[in-house]
C-alpha cells in the first residue's frame, strides 16, 4: 500500500491519547459541552487571551493576582469564582481586550495533555467550518481529542470530531484508518441533520438540562457562528 | 427520577473499565476478531473447558506439561504453538472434550481483568441471540467490555455489543445512560444489515485480511451460529 494522504484520526478520551500522541503534527482539542464552545464564543467577542490551567487552585491564585479567572467543575460554577464554561458570560464588555484565565472539568485537562503537541487549536460546532477549511490547508496529519466527560466517551466531542473527519476525506488528501474515527464519522453522518434530537438521551446533555442550562447547549449545538480559531502558543490560547 | 430499570452498558476498551466496574453483576466479554468468536466455536464443537491465561510464557508451561495449548498475538500463531485463535481450528476431533489453554492478544487480557465481576460470560456474533435472552432473564445490570486493540476502540466489538444493548432495551427492563452505550447501538443499527461491508473499513479487518484470515472473517460475523454461552468459573470457561 502506498498511500500518501494525510490523517485525520479521532481520540475519544484524554486517557486514550498516550496510544495516540507521537503521530500527529496538530491537535485539535474538542468540548463541545462547553469549555471549547465558550473559548469560541470568547474569542468570537473580543477577549484578547485564555490561559488554561488544569487545577480550582491555579485559577484561585490567578484571581488573587487581580486576573479575570473562571472555574467550573461538573456544570457548576466553583465556589469563589463569578463565572464557569457557559458561553454567554463572554458577552460581556467587561471581557472586551481581556486576558483571562480558565479551569473546567474535563477541557482545560485535554488542552493540558496536548500542550507539547507542534499545534494545538480548539474546535466546537461554532467554528466548524473555519477549522475544517484550515485544517485542510496545513499539509500536516491531524488528531482530534475528545475531552469526554471524566476520561469517558461522549457522543457530543465525537460528533464534532467525525463531522471534522468527514470535511477532510471529503478533500480526497486525509484518510482516517482507526476505527474511533470511522466510527466518529459514521455518528457524524447519522446526527448531523438534527443534532439536538440526536443528541437528546446523551448523557452530558441530560446533566447539564437538569442544571437548567438547555439555552447553553442549544447554542453550544448550532454550527457556524463564528471564524475565530483559537490556538495555543507559550500556554496561552490566542486567536489564530 | 425514578427509573427501575436495569442497565445495559458499553465499556469500550479493557483501560476504560476501571471506571465502570463496581456497578455490574454480569461482565460479557467480547472480542469478535476473533477470540471470543472462536471461544464460542470451540465450545459448539465439544471442548470441555478453556483456561484463558495473559501470557505467552504461562500458555507455554500449560504446554509443557502436557496441556493442548494455543498462543495468539497480532493476529499470528505464536512460534513454538501449534494454534492461535481461528474459530476453525476447533472443528477437529482432537479438541472433543479436552481442556485447552489459550492466549491472545485482546481477549485473554478482557477476561482477565474481568474475572473478579461476580458472573463472566462471553459473547460474539456467533452466540448473540442465546447471551441476549439468556441476559433479559436474569435481573442483573450488564456491562458489554469490548477488548479492543492493544487499548484502542473497535468497531466489530462494539457493534456487537450495541447488538446486546439493542435487545435488552428492546423488553422494555433495561436501559443504557451511558454515551458509549447509545453510540454502539447507534452504530449496530446502521451496521446490521450488512456487517462484512460496514466494517469493511475496519481496522482490525484489514490486519487480519492482510494475514489472508478472509474465512475467519467471513465465520465471525456472521450471527447466530450456535446457542453455547461460555461462562467463567474458577478461572476456566465452562458451558453455562
């Protein structure tokens, strides 16, 4: 076989992506429920930085120093803090031209996990197409990592991720050979006619409904709001 | 909420069972490609037991004191072992009412990790109506664990297990909250009319088409073939 496309691979936990890592040039990290749909949304109303830290502490020393910082953990916004991972709070002059700082359940950990990657950019359903069309252009083999919900599977990253799969091979330069991904793809292509319907039994938009957050998600599942992308560089996400 | 129903849940690779474990009474341990497939065939044609061992070197002590013993790894006959895990090897007066040890690469490792749940059962394409009766009648919440590959998903055992899932949740005593449960049956639904072409793609096929493994291939997914349900007790696979 001699086949010289690129890949585009899907990684459905962080815990799964040691078995992943030393292949691919760029890491696109996923959580669509929310942490990487608010980083978009951020970004998309003119904050100027996100610092990601993985741990309640760092972000508390953070906010002590005078920083804007954030901190959520399983849908709540943590105790001390003023805001979490729900997109809406970055609509909000105060943010405008800001650095802030950030720790979340499951995103800023994958984010973390990636951070020694060549690129690591984030994805959501926001800026679906802007990050297809970019990935596409880079000549690099990719790997989209799944934040999943505390190292589980979730249907939501994955089909954020399989909708990214299907933009690539569809160029006819990146084929995808691991099964998480052929998969990722075929819950893309199965969903993405009617994604809250499809995603109406998944277990993290059950959880977060119950914590009255269903406008949240409705946003967090409309694709193409925005162009930004978000990139790390020297542990800050800055836009591209 | 004040759901009575049973669950029937999906862990998709041995590493992630660590964080499902403690809520099950019945484990099935699937591994299509092909261990369990050629469990399930070695049982319908006479064997007597299986005792599944992790590694080469205690399969090959088995050996040396006299025991019929087979060894597996990336789809080959281990050197210095006479058979690996083709299902046909089990289709031979030889092997009628003998005690056999076996290991392979995934699927010794499953059943492995599994053995402290408080019932093991195996299951495959081969024996799938017979485990899924055989599950809605027993009143006990039911973990699916595919073996995967070397720790990576996999789509042939995860099919298999959305197979179960389907016919639980089907009699109306069971339900699946976990994402990784609704994704594998999600994806045994658009994959059960025509499996050899759904998975087609897969990864694991290709390895072992690679290996002209095309018959074994052919034989595991194919459903329904037997009503053997293998089950673990003192560490050896007996007929239930």
């Amino acid at each position: 076989m001699n086949d010289k496309r690129l890949h585009i691979e899907v990684c459905f936990t962080p815990g799964e992506y040691q078995y992943f890592k030393d292949e691919f040039d760029i890491v696109v990290v996923i959580d669509v429920l929310r942490a990487t749909s608010a980083i978009c949304a951020a970004f998309d109303n003119g904050i100027k930085s996100i610092i990601p830290v993985t741990t309640v502490e760092e972000a508390m020393e953070y906010k002590k120093k005078g920083f804007l910082a954030g901190a959520e953990r399983k849908g709540k916004i943590v105790e001390g803090f003023d805001f979490g991972n729900s997109p809406f709070t970055y609509m909000n002059k105060d943010f405008l031209g800001k650095e802030v700082v950030l720790t979340t359940t499951n995103g800023t950990k994958s984010l973390d996990i990636a951070k020694d990657a060549e690129t690591v950019i984030v994805a959501s359903f926001l800026n679906l197409n802007s990050v297809s069309l970019w990935l596409s252009q880079q000549n690099k083999n990719v790997l989209c990592l799944c934040s999943g919900w505390q190292d589980k599977f979730n249907l939501e990253d994955t089909i954020c991720a399989g909708a990214i799969c299907d933009f690539l091979i569809n160029t006819g330069y990146f084929t995808s050979v691991e099964d998480s991904s052929i998969a990722a793809k075929y819950l893309y292509l199965s969903a993405k006619d009617n994604y809250m319907g499809y995603l109406k039994s998944s277990s993290h938009r059950r959880r977060l409904k119950n914590l009255n957050l269903n406008e949240d998600i409705k946003y967090c599942l409309t694709p193409n709001q925005t162009n930004v992308i978000p990139i790390l560089k020297d542990g800050k996400l800055v836009q591209l």
